[in-house]
C-alpha cells in the first residue's frame, strides 16, 4: 500500500461495497483497457486492484472493426475497437480458469444486440467459479428496435436490465452511455429494473480527419472518445446521477492518478474504474491505490468510505450582494 507517514502504523481502510460486494479497495480497471488481465500480470501486482472489470463479452465470438481502429487525439484517444472478443463459451473456458485463481473480484461485462442474447450470456455465466458480478453495457444496438441503442431509451435501459437481474446470481452493474439527452432519466430506470448499482460514463463520440488523405483517420468513421479530456463532462454527470440514485456509483472518464480518483468520490462515486490511463501507464491502477491511501492517511480518514458524496458546495451568494447586469436600467 506505498509508505505510511513516519509514527504512523495503522492502515486506512480502503474497502467498499458495491452492493453486497465488498471491494478491498474502490479501484477498478475499466471494461476493454485490460484485455482480460493475463495481459498485465508482468506489469504490475494484479492482487492489488480492488476487482478487474474483462472486456466486453459477446454470446458468439467477434472479430471486431478494420483497422484502424484506434487514433490519439487532444488529451485522449478515440477507438472504434468494435467489440472484438473471444464469445461467452471460450472465455469461460479459456479464460475464467486464470482468473479465478487470481482470487481477486471478476467483474464480467457482456454486450448483446437483443434482449435474448443478454439473458443467454448471463444464464451461461451463472455458477461460473471466479465471477463476482456483471456489468451490463446497454451501449450496444438493439437490432430488433431498428438499432437504437439499449441505452438510450429508458424502457429498453430499464428491460435489459431485468432480464439480466433474473438470470444473474451475482450483482448487475449497468454501464451508462453518455450519448443522451438526460442521464438521470436512464439511470433511474436500469434502478428500477433492478441494478445493484450503476457504472459511468462509457465514451462520448467522436470522430478524426486526415488532412492530408481528406479521409476519416478510422476506418469506421466515428468512434469512442476517453481520456482526460472527458473527466470534467465524466464528473458532472457521475455528480447529477448520485445525487437521483439510491445504489451505488461508480466513476469512469480520464481518471490518471490518485486525485482525479478523489474527485470522483467526492462527487458521489463509491468507486472508481481506471481506463484508458492503463495504456499510458501499465501501473496506473496500482498507483491510484497507493495515492488514495496515502491521502486518507494524510487527511486521518479511519475509512475512505467517508469521503464519498463528501463534496462541499459553496454557500448560496445573498442576492443583494449580486451585481446587476445593468445596473442603469
């Protein structure tokens, strides 16, 4: 957990509840930044992490979009990865074995194009030894509804949700799209379908042109934004949903470091997912966890549970002390 200050000897205590999960600490890594966490066992100490969140899961195996697919941008990048994944079956098979005996919470996130393939995926998952909860990512295209996304409508966000909830036997978490009119809409109906608590944001769109080719830089035209350049937008909306919501939040959008993890909690996050930062930094996540520990010790915090919705807002201005606009008129 990094150094303590010197006459210091009592460890914080960084656990969270997600739910009925309980987290060893409130940092996560986020959905298709972690491949499926083999891929980070040499750079850095997986036991760490508070849980790992796998990519996405599909009920058949995808091939993903042509490249390119991936494009750094202002403080950011864009990808257009596709959803590219190994299906439910073989990752059950071929993975879930390496990462039970991590004995580190596994959280499973699973994408469909239909209700049906989201209650399948999570019938198949049930009893699977190793996972700790699912996260439902309502991003995707509901074929059957002329391809509008799951998570833009608050009866599909809301139905998605409770199939997967009666097929589940461990927490659902729903992954919220920033792309809609009112998030708080959204998550107040995958509440009320049942969501033991809810993840934001999944990425803004964008999109990059080559000057010099007058072409899209991604071969899908548009894609994903994350990155620091999202945080403030991530921030806000994480703020406006805790403050609508009963169940847990849980932060993502351009978090780097320890501070930026903080925000997020005192916003109203419980916990956070760490993102495109592993790119950058393979050891991102593990450096958060020390910086929040070394905070809470700093700020005396017996539990970090305390920080969360903690934020302290500025003293309304009594309007005679306002200035007018005009104050001739």
């Amino acid at each position: 957990m990094g150094e303590l200050s010197p006459g210091i000897n009592v460890l914080p205590d960084l656990r969270v509840n997600i739910g009925s999960l309980e987290l060893a600490n409130p940092v996560m890594t986020a959905s298709g930044t972690f491949g499926y966490a083999r891929e980070f066992e040499n750079l850095m100490n997986l036991h760490r992490l508070g849980a790992v969140i796998v990519k996405g899961i599909s009920l058949h195996p995808r091939a993903g979009n042509p490249p390119p697919r991936i494009v750094e941008t202002a403080c950011g990048m864009l990808n257009a990865i596709g959803l590219q994944n190994v299906g439910v079956d073989r990752f059950i098979t071929e993975k879930m074995p390496y990462l039970a005996a991590l004995h580190i919470p596994v959280i499973v996130n699973i994408l469909g194009d239909s209700l049906a393939e989201y209650e399948e995926i999570t019938a198949r998952l049930a009893g699977i030894a190793g996972v700790a909860g699912i996260e439902v990512n309502i991003s995707c295209p509901n074929v059957k509804k002329g391809g509008v996304a799951f998570g833009t409508d608050p009866a599909m966000a809301a139905a998605v949700t409770s199939a997967v909830k009666k097929k589940a036997d461990v927490p659902v978490m729903v992954k919220l799209s920033p792309n809609v009119s009112d998030i708080k809409v959204i998550a107040r109906a995958v509440e009320d379908g049942g969501a033991d608590s809810i993840s934001l944001i999944n990425t803004l769109i964008g999109m990059a042109i080559d000057l010099k080719t007058k072409q899209p830089v991604l071969a899908n035209v548009i894609g994903g934004l994350s990155g620091p350049a999202i945080k403030p937008v991530a921030l806000r909306l994480v703020y406006e949903v805790a403050k609508v919501v009963s169940i847990p939040v849980i932060g993502i959008g351009g978090i780097e470091s320890a501070e930026d993890a903080l925000e997020f909690m005192l916003a109203g996050a419980t916990a956070v997912q760490i993102g495109t930062a592993n790119f950058l930094n393979p050891r991102a996540s593990e450096d958060v966890v020390d910086g929040i520990a070394a905070y809470a010790v700093a700020e005396k915090l017996t539990s970090i549970r305390s920080l969360i919705g903690g934020l302290r807002l500025p003293a309304a201005r009594p309007q005679s002390l306002i200035p007018m606009k005009n104050p001739a008129k």
